[in-house]
C-alpha cells in the first residue's frame, strides 16, 4: 500500500523548505556559536572546544545509521520531526553552565542533525517529481545558506544586547516551534506490506555492492575536498588577507553557492543529473588545480575557492536525484543515513587531513584531494552506465 500524495499537490514540498528554512536558523547559529561559548563562557581550551565538537560529529555518525534504518520503517517525516527536536532541546547548550550537560546536549545536537538531513533529504526525493527534484534540491539547500545569512546576524544582535542564556532560550523556542510545523507535514513514506526494515548496522549490508556503493564514493571522496576548504578562511588569513577580506569571501561564495545550486538543479530537472554531476566534478578539478598554482595569493584562494566550494554544493543539490538513480524508494531512508555518516566522516579527514599537512607545504593537501577527485570524476562513468547496471540486475534475478 502507498500512502502518498497526488502528485499535483506542492505543500509537502513547500512545507519540507519553511521547515528546512527555521531548522537553518536555529542550526547554524548553534553550530557558529557553540566554540565561542565553550572558550569564552565555560573556558575550555582549544583543545577541549574541538573534542566537543568532534564528539557532536561521532554522535551525528552512528545516528544517521540508526536514523536511516528508522526513516524506512516510521516514515521520513516522523524522523525528521524527532532530529529537529532534538536540535531544539540542544539550544540548552547555552544555558546550563555545568560541563557534562553541555556535552552531552551538543551530542544530542550531533543526532539531531544526522536524523533531520537523512529523513528530510528522503522526504524531498518523494515530495518533488522528476522533473522538479534538482530545483527543489536546490532551493531546499537554500535552508542552510539562507538560513545562516536570517539566524547568524539576529543572534549577533542577541548577545549584544544580552548574553548566551538568552540565545539559548531562543534557539530552543524558535526550534520547538519548527517541531511543530514539522508535525503538520503529510506522511508520504511508501509502505508496503512486507516485513520492516531493521535499523541495525546489518540491515545496511545490501546497500555495499554495486550502484549504491559507488554513490558512496562519489559523496565521499569530493567531500573529503570540502573539509580541506574549511580551513581556508584561515589560509586567506596567513596570505596577507584581514578578517574583512575573510568575511567578503564567506559573502561572495555563498552568493556564488546559491546561484549555482539553482543551476544545477535545473540543469538536472532539463537534462538529467549525469551532465551537472560530471561538471560539478570537473569545475572542483580545475578549482583545485587553480589553488595549486595560485597558492600563496588572496585573489588566488578567493576565485578558484569559492568556484571549489560552489561546485561542491552543487554535488549536494545533485545528491537526491543521485538517490533515485540508484536505489529504490523503500530504502532511501538507509541510503541517506549511509551518505551522511560518510559525509560527516570525510570533513573530519578533509579537516584533519588539511591541518597536518598545511604546515609542511600549503599545496599538498590540495594535491591529495585533487587525486581524490580525479578518481570520482572517474567513477561518473559506471555509476551512470545504466544498461550496465539492468544487465547485471538481469542475470541477479535470474539466479
């Protein structure tokens, strides 16, 4: 039984970007925040700032494949309703002054996110037709860099005039308001009549052969690129630039993010996800490269990395109707889950990666992860080599 929404009706996928919109100003507020209250209100050196953090990001690891398995069973809509609780209750943070509590909070924050991104990007590939999926992919991105340009400048303008508790007790109204607009969201997960998927790590041993795995590389390995580039606000620092010079390029990409998630999308919607894929992968190549030789110049890290960086998101824009090429609705929930959990595994690398690395020679990582993305332009080929594929899943039914 299929219990899902005429297709003409556009207020799932309306609802899923207001609520996608208030989770981004809640989210990345927190997340911009949270290592100035760790260091300044409950004085934690920096190291201990970024064990938390990490910690966050471990927690966010092991819930989207618990999440995944969930949202297959419960629906992508309850899941996403639980994740974004969880990131409301976690504004807390900023209230309690006591260690263990904070910690703990930010890790519920961490699960939180996995289960909202995994369940809310399987509700989009539901929601929107194909013929719509990569714009809404794109304006369904939007929630974050949007969300961050409305949440960051009003929570500035809070602990101005106030302090963190204050903050706090906002992020946590604003999220349990968008809880509930969650809540009011149709239910349009697939259920069928036979037996429920499990929610434990073996239930995701089917998506590690073949078409799904490869999707995996291709999240992971460009990923791996958009870790490094977290660290180049501090790059365009060390080359000369000042914080203004670092606050113009987090505006100009974010710009040049947007507009390129716009048309990726419709360039997938016009002509399928295989040729903006393939782009996006050759524009990294070429950004990289560009940083390579353009290293120890701002103007250089400012062009080549923001057109990185666009291009990058426009891989995030694409995922979803990735999904749909390569798995079948009733496991989307899973596959998300597994893409998150790599996806939040390859920034840690990508950052890690990049901090050992930039100090023996600034353009090594960039070589590395240039390899990297090689190989994924690569793997474009079978992955979209459909006659490839029903031929192998021919002979599977066969047996």
């Amino acid at each position: 039984m299929v219990n899902q929404l005429s297709s003409n009706s556009r207020w799932p996928l309306y609802g899923l970007l207001i609520v996608q919109l208030l989770n981004g100003i809640v989210l990345m507020p927190s997340n911009n925040f949270i290592p100035i209250y760790l260091n300044e209100t409950m004085d934690l050196p920096v190291r201990q700032v970024a064990q938390v953090i990490a910690f966050g990001q471990v927690v966010g690891m092991f819930a989207s494949l618990v999440g995944g398995g969930l949202s297959d069973r419960w629906g992508h809509k309850r899941v996403l309703t639980l994740g974004i609780v969880a990131t409301a209750l976690s504004g807390f943070a900023f209230v309690f002054r006591v260690p263990w509590i904070v910690v703990a909070l930010w890790g519920v924050s961490g699960a939180g996110l996995g289960f909202a991104t995994l369940s809310s990007q399987g509700y989009l590939t539901l929601a929107a037709s194909a013929h719509t999926l990569g714009l809404f992919s794109a304006l369904y991105n939007w929630g974050y860099t949007i969300g961050g340009a409305i949440g960051n400048p009003i929570a500035a303008v809070i602990l101005d005039r106030g302090d963190f508790t204050i903050l706090g007790f906002a992020l946590v109204g604003l999220g349990l308001f968008t809880t509930l607009f969650a809540a009011i969201l149709p239910s349009i997960h697939q259920k069928t009549d036979e037996a429920e998927p499990g929610t434990s790590v073996g239930s995701y041993k089917s998506l590690l052969n073949g078409r799904i795995a490869l999707l995996g590389l291709l999240r992971f390995l460009p990923t791996c690129y958009y870790g490094l580039m977290v660290l180049l606000p501090l790059l365009i620092k060390q080359q000369g630039g000042s914080n203004t010079a670092v606050a113009w390029y987090a505006a100009g990409s974010a710009i040049i993010a947007s507009l390129t998630q716009l048309v990726a999308g419709r360039m997938s919607d016009r002509w399928g996800v295989r040729y903006p894929t393939v782009i996006s992968f050759i524009v990294i190549l070429l950004a990289i490269g560009g940083t390579i030789i353009t290293a120890q110049s701002v103007w250089g890290l400012y062009i080549f990395g923001a057109f990185g960086v666009s291009a990058a998101w426009a891989l995030s824009t694409l995922l979803p109707g990735m999904v749909t090429v390569a798995a079948e609705p009733d496991i989307h929930g899973r596959v998300f889950g597994m893409l998150h959990l790599l996806w939040t595994f390859a920034m840690m690398l990508g950052t890690l990666l990049g901090g050992a690395l930039l100090e023996i020679n600034i353009r090594l990582p960039f070589i590395i992860v240039g390899v990297l993305n090689l190989i994924a332009l690569g793997l474009t080929v079978p992955f979209f080599e459909t006659k490839l594929w029903q031929k192998q899943k021919a002979l599977t039914d066969a047996l």
